[in-house]
C-alpha cells in the first residue's frame, strides 16, 4: 500500500511538474508571441512611417524635380524672350519697307547735291543700313528713265528711326556742259534691302546731265544716314 501510494503522490507530483512546464512553455510562447507580435507591431509601423516619409520625400522630390522642371521651363522661356529682346534690340526693330516710309527731296544749299529724306509712316521703329537704289526718270514716265546712280565710297551704319522720324542720304550729279544734255524730274528710289521702289518729284530740282559713257555715270548716292539740321 505505501508503495502505491509513494507512486500516486509520484504521478501526482509529476503531473504537477508537467503542468507547470506546460504553464511556462504556454507563457513563454505566449510571451514570446506577445514579444513577436509586438515586433511585428514595431517593425510594422517602422515600416510605415518609413514607408510615410518615402512617400513624402518620393512626393516632396517629385513634386521638387517638377518644380525643377518647370523652372528650367520658365528660366528657358526667360532666355528665350531674353533673346527675342536683344535680337530685336540689335536690330533696333524690323527693316523698314518702302510702304512704310515718305519720300521727298530738298536742295541742301551745295551745289550739285539733293538730299532724300525718307519718314517713317508705320506705327512702329524700324532700320535701315547701306545704300539705296537710285535712278533718274524723266518727265515722260517710267519708260523716261536715265542712268542708276553709282555709289561712293563713304561707309554708312544702322540708322533706327521710329514712327513719325527721318532719315536721309545725299545724291550728287555733274551737270552737263554739251548741248547733248538731259533732264530728269524724278527718282525711282528703292530703300536698303528692298524690292520695291519709290518716284520722289524732284520739282525745281530737276538734275540735267550728259548721257553717261563708259563706267563713269555722272550721278552718284552715299548711304543711307546723312544728318542735317536735328534729324538722322
């Protein structure tokens, strides 16, 4: 009987001790799946504030490489018209065109010599550079028409006029000294760099000269630019 109950208080014992383990093991699991969890909790919102201040720097970079973007946009339209302004400023506006302009003529008080002015009739500034086009034309016409006039050899620069102002060139001829003259009453005119040509009336300016021989013509222009008085 005592060995009996030796091995009863044994199993007893041991069920004790098993149910114990089985305690520990369930909180240490427990625990363990608390530490896990808690882990997985932590590793989690690590992740998604990590995940958070990716987004926003993945954003804030965006949003950054787009406000580059539309930077380099802007800094290229800026150039852009930048260039625009001093191509324009360089050419001191757009070439001024026959249509645009008044022509007429004028005695400048030397013998031998006309003036030209050209006015500028359009709404905006416009230039010119070098020599213009001359040729004499008589009193019957187009059909009338006499030598072109030669150029000389002075030099000329950009000359910018703006709406309402002048510019001018001088025209010089030799007049004849033979009965074998002729007279001519107007200018057929073509502004630098144009196609298109003008008649300017010379009136009590009309230029007689001999019919010109070889490659000395008796009428010759200087560029455009010719200043007298205040104007250009």
């Amino acid at each position: 009987m005592r060995v009996k109950k030796m091995s009863a208080l044994a199993l007893i014992v041991a069920a004790a001790g098993l149910s114990l383990t089985a305690c520990g093991s369930s909180d240490g699991s427990s625990a363990s799946a608390n530490t896990s969890a808690s882990h997985t909790s932590a590793s989690t919102a690590a992740n998604s504030s990590t995940g958070g201040q990716n987004s926003t720097s993945t954003s804030t970079a965006g949003s950054s490489t787009s406000g580059s973007s539309s930077s380099g946009s802007s800094t290229g339209s800026s150039k852009g018209s930048g260039l625009t302004a001093q191509n324009q400023s360089a050419t001191s506006g757009s070439l001024c065109k026959t249509d645009h302009l008044a022509l007429s003529a004028s005695a400048t008080g030397v013998k031998n010599q006309i003036v030209v002015n050209l006015k500028n009739t359009g709404s905006g500034k416009c230039s010119m550079r070098g020599f213009p086009g001359v040729q004499l034309v008589g009193p019957d016409g187009l059909g009338d028409t006499g030598p072109d006039a030669a150029r000389t050899d002075v030099s000329g620069s950009t000359v910018s006029i703006g709406p309402g102002e002048e510019t001018r060139f001088l025209l010089h001829y030799i007049p004849s000294t033979s009965g074998s003259a002729k007279t001519y009453t107007r200018l057929s005119v073509t502004p630098p760099n144009e196609k298109v040509s003008e008649i300017v009336n010379l009136n009590d300016l009309a230029i007689t000269i001999a019919a010109p021989s070889g490659n000395a013509p008796d009428v010759y222009v200087d560029p455009i630019g010719y200043h007298v008085g205040s104007g250009k």
